[in-house]
C-alpha cells in the first residue's frame, strides 16, 4: 500500500484552489432563496445517482469467468 502527502508547496497551492471553489460556489449560491438552494441540492443528489446508476451494470455471469472469481474472492475476503 503507497501513500501519498502533498509537499509544502502542494498545500498552499490546494489552499489557494479551495479558497476559488468556496468563492464559486459561494458566487452561485447566494443569489438564492433557501428553497432554492434546497431544490439544487436536491437536484444535484438525483444527478450524481443518475450519473452512478448509468455506470452500473448487472448481468448473470459464470461463476468461473476470472472476474467473477475476483469479485467473489474479494466478497469472502472483507467479511
């Protein structure tokens, strides 16, 4: 298992990124009402479902096919 620390340089430069993206975000939001941002949020949680759902795919599958072994393996191996 690796891993992996920003430097020095790499922290201030993520604080600096951070500190745009709250500023975006903060430009974004404000000119909403509550109800609106509730409904954006609500509609940005659909989103990200959709998003994973159209990611997803289920089908029967030979239990001897290489990736079905991995993903068994790994079932009994967590539990």
């Amino acid at each position: 298992m690796r891993k992996v620390r920003l430097t020095k340089t790499g922290v201030a430069e993520r604080a600096v990124l951070d500190r745009a993206s709250d500023g975006l975000a903060e430009s974004i939001l404000d000119p909403l009402t509550d109800s609106q941002r509730g409904r954006l949020v609500a509609a940005m949680t659909e989103v990200g479902r959709l998003l994973l759902a159209s990611q997803v795919r289920i089908e029967i599958t030979d239990p001897r096919d290489p990736d079905a072994r991995y993903c068994l393996r790994s079932y009994f191996v967590r539990r």
